[in-house]
C-alpha cells in the first residue's frame, strides 16, 4: 500500500479521480493500521484487510504506475469488495470509531 502512495504521490495528477483514489488507498493504510493494534476485533467481525492487499498486484514497469493503479482502485472500489466492505464496517469496531471521531475537525 506505501508503494501505491508513494507512485500517486510521484504521479501529481490533478485529476479528482486520481485525487480520490489517493484518499482511498490513504484509508486503506490506516485500516492496515488498525488492524494490527486492533487485530481480535478485526478477526471477530470479519473485518481483515490484511488479506485481501497481499493479493493486489505489485507496480511493474511494464505499464505506467498511475494505470496499474487505476485498474486497482477500480477493482477494490467496488460495492461488494471485501476491502470496501470492510473499510466501512471497521467504524463499527468502538475503538476505532472512538479515534476517527477524535481526530475529525
């Protein structure tokens, strides 16, 4: 996930598009976060991510980063992923709930 942030940081697109993928690839490592200070409560709700982003495909250099990217976000985006799922369901979880309330301005 670092290296997909870091590839969109490189990018610089301006594209709200690419801006939104940014964003979710952003909670999608602080879920990773979560996860590992909250690892019980993730396993009891079926919340894991961890699992699902070992499988997402490395950046090559083959094709361009911010393509391989977008067919990534496009894939996890979508309504019946388990990333997505999970990301929306975690705020369920009352620590974590607790923290996102604390940190919104």
């Amino acid at each position: 996930m670092v290296d997909y942030l870091v590839a969109l940081k490189k990018e610089n697109s301006q594209e709200p598009t690419d801006q939104f993928m940014f964003i979710y690839f952003e909670q999608i490592a602080n879920a990773l976060v979560f996860e590992l200070y909250f690892k019980e409560e993730f396993k009891y709700m079926n919340l894991e991510i961890a699992k699902y982003i070992r499988e997402l495909p490395d950046l090559n250099e083959k094709e361009k980063a911010l393509h391989q990217l977008r067919k990534t976000y496009v894939s996890i985006n979508q309504d019946n992923h388990a990333v997505k799922q999970s990301l929306f369901s975690m705020l369920s979880i009352p620590q974590i709930e607790l923290i996102m309330n604390s940190v919104e301005i």
